[in-house]
C-alpha cells in the first residue's frame, strides 16, 4: 500500500510539472504578451518603444524564455505563483478569494447532478414502460450538447427577469446560487446518468440480479439493494471529469450570472494574457483532479469490500498495466 | 473489477490535460457569446482628451433622460450602475479595462479642467485659470482655492507636480497619462496654488488632455503607496464627489457621496454635494443581462448597450442617454507599404466604392451617423468633408481601369497577372464590425475587388501591422480631440500605416505646435481634407455610447468624452 501511494504521489507531481510546463509554452507561444495586450489599445499613440521596453524589462519580459520558466518554476515550488500583472496582487490570494464562490456553485451542482442524473438513470432502468426509458435515456447526449450560456440566459429570462424569483447578478445570499447551479448541474447531470444508466443495465444483466430475481425480490428492491451498489462504482470513476467539467463550466456560468469566482477570474486573466494568473489557474485545476482522483482511488476498498482483500502485490500488477 | 480500477488513472492523467483543453473550450464559448457585446467599441483605452460640439450634443442626451428635470431632484438614494468590465485597476493613471474603469474612476477624481460638453470648450475645473506659452511649450496654472483632498489634505501646486512627476516615473505603466505628457520637463511651482507645466516640445493638446480623469490630481499619500499596488483603490484619494466605499474585483465598485463637496465645473447643474447617497457599480459581462436586469427593475442604469437593443428599451418607455463618440471613426486605412494600395488610384476606387450609407442602415441603426470626416462631427476641429466623400461604382471602376486593373472571367481584376485581392483585418471590439465589414466587402466585389477579411486578437492584429501583412484595417478610436489623426497617421507616432506625406505630417504635426484652438483647427481641417482626399483613411461611420435609465433616473448625463460625466446631478424619484 505505501508503495502504491508514492506511485500515486510520484504521478501527481508529473501531472502538476506537466500541466505548468504546458500551459507556460502556450500561453508564450501566443503572440504578444501581457504589456502589448495592455498597451494595445493605445498602439496608435505616443508610447515610446523605450517606455515600452522599460515596462518589459520592468516584468523581467524581456529575459529569455528559458529563464523565465525556470524562475517562475522554483518560485512556484516554494508556493509563490507571482502576481498578476493587471492589478499587481498575488495570485494566490485571488485564487483564495475566487474560491469560496465557485465552491459554492460547483457544490450545488454537485448535489443536483447526483440527484437528477441519478434519478434519471434509475427511473429509465427501473420503468416497465420501453418508450419512457428510451425517452430517457435520450436526454443526457441533449444535457451535453446545449451551451451552458444560453441555457443560463434562459433560465434568467424565466426566472429572474420575468418572474422575480432569483437576482440575475452577484454572489449574494443562497437564492445567487440557485440558477447558476442549474446551468451548471446540465452536463455534469447528463455525464452521470448516462454512466449510470449503463452500468446499472450492465449490473441488471448479471447471473445475480437473475438470482435474487429468482429468490422472488421485487423489481425494486433488485435494483437499489443489487445493482445499484455494484452500478455506483464506474460512476465514481468519472469523478475527475465531473470536477473538470464543473471548474470549466463556472467560467461560463459565472459570466452569464455576473458573479465573482475562479470562472471568472480565468476568463479575465486569458483576455488580458495575464499569464502568471492563468498558470496559477492551470496549476490549481491540476491539482484539484489529481486530489480527487487519488481521494476516489482511496475511497474503492471503502465501497467494495473486495478490492480491500486483494493483496498490494495484486494492486501494483493492477497499476503496471495501465 | 479491472474495470473500476483502471478507470481512475486514464481519469486523472486525462484530467490534466482536460483541464486546458476544457477550459480553453469553455473560454472559446464564452469568447462567442461575449463578441457581439463589448459595445464599448473603443479600441483606445487612451484616456486622455475628450470634445464635443454643440450639433451633436442637441442630437444626443436631448434622447436621454427622459422628460425635462424640472422638478427639484430628491436627495438620497442608491443608483445601481451595471457595466460590463471589471475596472481592474482604480488607480486615476493607470489604464484600467477602458471606458467602463474611466466611469467609476471619474466619480472619484476630478480634474484641472472641465471639456464642456456643450461646447468642446476646455473650461475651469480644479484650475480656475490657465494659459498656454505661444509655443505650446509651458502651461500656467491657478488652482481654485479651498479644495481638498478626500483625506482631508489641501489640493496645492504641489500635488499638481507630484501627481505630474509621479506619471512621469511611472512611464508605460501609465499608459493612458504618459501620452499627455510627452516631452514633459518639469512642473515648476511658483506659488501655493500656481504652477507651469513645461515641455521640451509642442504639446498643443495639453489643455485639453488636462480634462481627462488620467491627470487627475491625486493627494500625497496616494504618492506614497507603490504605484503596482495602487489598482485596489485603497488609500488612493482624489478630490471627487464621491468616495471609494469598496471594490470586489469582478463583482462591485460602491462609492459613497462626500459630504461638503462644492468645486463642480460650471456645466453642470448642480456643482456642489451630490444628490444620491450611494453609487453601486455592478460588473454585469452578458449585454442581455445588463438589458434584461435594467427592464426587471435590478438595477437602475446600464453601459455598453447594444445598438440592437436601443430601439426596444426606448419603446418600453425606458430612458436613452445617448451621444456620438468624438474622435476617429469608423473606416478603412490603408498600409501604404503594401504595393496595391500604395496606389491612389486604387484607394479611390475603394472610398467611391463603399456605400456608407448603406453600411450604417444595414450594421447599425440612426443612433449612428454616417461619417462626414475622419473625425467624428462632434470632435472639436472637425471639418466636413462630405464633399468630397461619394458612392460611386462607376468611377470606381473607371479608375481601376485606368490604372490598368483588368477584370477577369470571374469579375475579380488583375494586373500583371496580380489578382486585386485586399487582406482586411479587424478586431471583434463592436458587435456590428463583421457585418459592416461583409456589406463592404460585396460592394468593393461589385466594382472587382476581392477583400478578404481576417480577424483576431489585439497582439495578434499588431503583429500582423507590424509585419505589414494587411492591406486595410478597419477601426476607430475615440479621442475628444483632433489630435488622434497625429498619434494615428503621423510618421512621428506609431505610424502603422507608413504613411509617408510630407503636406500631413505637416498639418498633423502643426496642430500639435499650438495650443490656440483657431490654428489648430485650421491645420486639422487641412489634415482631414488630405485624409479623405488622398483616401488614406476611408471614414464610414460614427460610433455612438448609449447608457439606459430606469425612467426614475434623471440627470445621468455623458461628458465631452462620451464617457460617463460625475453623477453630481443625477437622482431618484
């Protein structure tokens, strides 16, 4: 087991080093960079190219690229992702200050998708009747396919601008979170009942479900006390992919509803080619995928007995041939 | 079970990579969505300068607030402003996200001058009086006395020369002040409220630039603070009619009245205290909402609102302050460099070829006037050149084919076996660009020019300039003053378009050599007739800023900038 876990320590800091290193050669390998998308607008105007090249030089711009990286890397290794260039505050303390507020959309979300994509999978799997649970199973690849923002712009034409209920802008109070965590939930909800609808026909399927059919148990009871627990366990996989879906929707999301967040704070930093705040994003987002991945990966022996009485020999097998 | 347990790993090691590609998508989305609205059209976060024209003024905020403010405005209140950019930095100096930073940043700082917008005069501000050397080269100022600082220190010669000195330092850090300044030598104090501003040459548009919130008088303690960390506004203190009360990044700017303000400038109405309590500025991205938050009563005046909008909230009753953006319109320049257009001939053809006319019905609506000049009419020194601007195919074509541009089996022309084919870029600003852009380019095919059109990001479109790679460019940029044609065609200044004429860089260079507004105005009418003469420069439309009131809203007015004037008049009820 401990073995297995500095493994997993070892990738996650690969993933982190990888995701850094890539995002620092792109957001370079644009053209520009965060003193000529500033100084743009004014192109036309009296700013000498020494004033210019002073602000470079200023930035440490002007180095050569390798010596950047490699300055920026060793003060990121100490936890100093820099400052943003735009307002000249530390990137971690904005990333500290986006975070509660896309924690608490993405949370919210969280729980609607669990439910009404869990309960769309159920629904479909569990109803007599085919046409329904066809009718069903079609609506995640719909839940996928419509964009986050005009779904959001609806849902503030329905529900804040036509019917009072919900405030179309800001963080405040729990009605903010309301619509925004809708938009949000869509695709998350769909990813989740897909999964889920698959693998709990798979689980309905199995010599088991035959079996405790056999044993007389009712329609219902085969499927939440059988297949449910066994079907619950690739949902988990996607877990990942549910937080990187939630952390790049908010960037929409948080647009649409006018609210503050990580969201935000991207799509800010990308259009000024703030690139110390977009790395710090980049490293933030890596970070919390590898976190969460490794959290599901501890999590499976909780959940399926088996997979704890399995020697760590088996384990490490299991790993090498990923 | 090797199911479940391989799953994970492809999971996180393609989440790594997902996260980039997933954010870059959702950014490409919202990039789509938000296109259309950035309906502050102005390329130019420069800030300095401002102007208007009586003409446009009666054509403009006449719309505005609805019925006459008859009535005694009542005092107190809250007005909730929706904007649709961050102010990134609240620092009067620095550049901000542009207009939308300039109408937070003007509430709290005042300036030595006032731009009347009624006139485009440059009239008393902070200073009560002022005079330029003939040779544009040393300014005198006299402060008005008993103005203070919102720390409560006085507003003295010294802070003028600090503020000044301080700009000078930071160099293009402030961006949108450092171009006010150039040439500057010092600012010699020669009294407690009197000082000279002195250059190592011309600058003839000082007077004016001092109207603009970029020079801004700011208190020493402000000085005092690093200029990198002055963008939170904290402890960054004007002397305005309104005070910082807080700023959420991305989120609100609220600012409370200041209690004993009376320095206003003598074109409002009312120059003392302001009437409401309470500003809130609330940073709302989707032009949708803005509208749609404006109609359910969330908030009570909105920027940035979108031309296809404008007729609908006037026909809800709602009220429209609406004034044409001084400066450089809209049009077509050409990169002289680049062989085909370096012809004149050929940029005729291409002015007589556009049917502006047709590109303001079809793009835009009558709030936006067809260009008259390359200066917009409510820039002071505009001078009309509709005369010599005129749709006409059929000379366009008589010039080509005088010029020896034969038209091939597909109507696109050629000569030597070179295709008449245009690279034209333009930058996603304003909503309309692509369509105006698509009208011109069937009408440049009409007569046998192929126009092809390239888009991109700001970096994108000046490394493309530099190269010389686009033949035209499509933009404007609002500047209430004439001397944006020097700083935009003058081979002294950035001189992107290689525009290589010694009769304007004459004109341009002498309007900057005076600061006596009749001359300047004469060698701007001159500059303006070679522009459009020459065709150097296309003009095909004016922009227009549009803000939308609550009809309960009253005395929200647009300065001679077209930018958001201090609310000192504005009210409720």
């Amino acid at each position: 087991m401990g073995g297995y876990l500095a493994r997993r320590l070892g990738q996650a800091v690969l993933v982190l080093w990888a995701a850094y290193t890539v995002s620092f050669l792109v957001l370079y390998a644009l053209p520009g960079d965060a003193v000529d998308t500033r100084l743009g607008a004014d192109s036309g105007s009296d700013i000498t190219p020494e004033q210019i090249a002073a602000l470079k030089s200023d930035y440490g711009l002007d180095r050569p690229l390798v010596i950047q990286y490699l300055t920026q890397l060793g003060r990121a290794l100490g936890g100093d992702l820099g400052r943003s260039f735009d307002n000249g505050r530390p990137v971690t303390s904005l990333i500290a200050e986006g975070l509660p507020a896309t924690l608490a959309i993405a949370g919210a979300a969280l729980v609607i998708s669990v439910l009404a994509g869990g309960g769309l999978a159920l629904l479909a799997a569990g109803t007599r009747h085919r046409r329904l649970s066809r009718f069903l199973l079609n609506l995640p690849p719909l839940g996928v396919a419509v964009p986050g923002f005009w779904v959001g712009l609806l849902l503030l034409q329905q529900f804040s601008f036509r019917l009072p209920i919900f405030p179309a802008l800001g963080n405040e109070g729990l009605r903010s979170i309301v619509l925004p965590a809708i938009t949000l939930a869509l695709p998350t909800s769909a990813m989740i009942a897909q999964l889920l609808a698959k693998s709990l026909s798979q689980s309905l399927a199995e010599p088991y479900a035959d079996t405790a059919r056999a044993k007389g148990a009712s329609r219902s009871r085969v499927l939440l006390r059988h297949a449910l627990r066994n079907a619950t366990l690739p949902a988990l996989t996607v877990a990942g992919l549910l937080t990187g879906q939630l952390l790049s929707g908010s960037v929409v999301v948080e647009t649409v509803f006018s609210r503050t967040g990580l969201g935000r704070l991207t799509a800010t930093a990308v259009s000024a080619q703030d690139t110390a705040v977009v790395q710090g994003l980049v490293i933030f987002g890596a970070l919390v995928f590898v976190l969460v991945n490794l959290l599901v990966d501890l999590l499976y022996p909780v959940l399926d007995r088996r997979i704890l009485r399995t020697t760590p020999r088996i384990l490490i097998t299991a790993e090498g041939r990923t | 079970m090797k199911f479940t347990r391989t799953a994970p790993r492809t999971g996180a090691t393609a989440s790594g990579r997902g996260i980039l590609t997933a954010s870059l998508a959702g950014l490409a989305l919202l990039l789509a969505a938000c296109g259309s609205d950035s309906s502050n059209a102005d390329t130019s976060t420069k800030a300095p300068t401002q102007g208007t024209d009586p003409v446009s003024l009666a054509a403009g905020s006449a719309t505005g607030t609805p019925t006459a403010d008859t009535a005694a405005p009542v005092a107190g209140g809250t007005l909730t402003f929706a904007v649709a950019n961050d102010p990134i930095s609240l620092n009067p100096s620095s550049t901000g996200s542009g207009n939308d930073t300039l109408y937070v940043t003007r509430q709290l700082f005042d300036s030595l001058t006032e731009q009347d917008p009624a006139t485009g005069d440059v009239i008393p501000w902070l200073a009560k009086s002022f005079k330029a050397s003939d040779d544009a080269k040393s300014f005198e100022f006299t402060l008005r006395p008993g103005v203070t600082f919102s720390d409560g220190t006085p507003l003295t010669a010294a802070s003028v020369k600090a503020t000044f000195d301080d700009i000078n330092t930071a160099g293009a850090k402030a961006a949108s002040a450092i171009v006010a300044l150039a040439g500057y030598t010092e600012t010699e104090v020669t009294g407690d409220l009197t000082f000279t501003v002195k250059f190592s040459e011309p600058n003839g548009s000082f007077l004016q630039a001092t109207s603009a919130i970029a020079l801004a008088p700011v208190a020493a303690s402000t000085l005092a603070i690093p200029y990198d960390d002055r963008a939170s506004g904290v402890g960054v203190v004007g002397t305005g009619p309104f005070t910082l009360d807080h700023y959420t990044k991305n989120n609100e700017v609220v600012l409370k009245k200041r209690t004993g303000y009376n320095w206003g400038p003598a074109d409002r109405t009312n120059t003392g205290e302001a009437h409401l309590d309470q500003v809130v500025f609330k940073i709302v991205p989707e032009s949708g909402v803005r509208t749609g938050s404006l109609e359910s009563g969330q908030v009570q005046v909105i920027g940035g609102v979108a031309p296809q909008d404008i007729s609908g909230l006037k026909d809800s009753g709602f009220g429209l302050v609406v004034r044409p953006n001084p400066g450089l319109t809209f049009g077509l320049t050409a990169n002289v460099s680049r062989p085909i257009v370096g012809d004149l001939a050929v940029r005729q053809a291409i002015a007589h070829a556009v049917n502006a006319t047709d590109v303001r019905d079809t793009a835009l609506n009558e709030y936006f006037k067809v260009a008259t000049s390359s200066l917009a009419a409510n820039t002071p020194g505009w001078a009309d050149q509709s005369a010599l601007i005129s749709f006409d195919p059929e000379k366009s074509k008589a010039l080509l084919d005088a010029a020896g541009w034969v038209p091939g089996p597909d109507g696109i022309r050629a000569k030597d076996g070179v295709p008449l084919h245009l690279l034209t870029a333009y930058i996603s600003n304003f909503g309309p660009n692509q369509t105006a852009l698509e009208l011109v380019q069937q009408e440049l095919k009409d007569v046998g020019i192929d126009v092809e059109l390239w888009t991109g990001t700001v970096p994108d479109l000046l490394a493309g300039q530099q190269e010389g790679k686009f033949d035209l460019i499509w933009g404007n940029s609002s500047r209430a003053d004439g001397d944006v044609l020097r700083t935009t065609f003058s081979s002294v200044a950035s001189n992107y378009y290689k525009i290589d004429d010694k009769e304007l860089d004459a004109a341009l260079i002498g309007q900057q050599s005076t600061a006596d507004p009749a001359k300047r105005n004469a060698f701007l009418a001159t500059a303006q007739k070679i522009l459009v003469e020459k065709a150097y420069q296309v003009p095909v439309h004016e922009l227009t800023t549009v803000l939308g009131t609550a009809k309960n809203v009253h005395g929200v007015v647009l300065g001679a900038d077209s930018r958001l004037s201090q609310l000192t008049d504005a009210s409720i009820g």
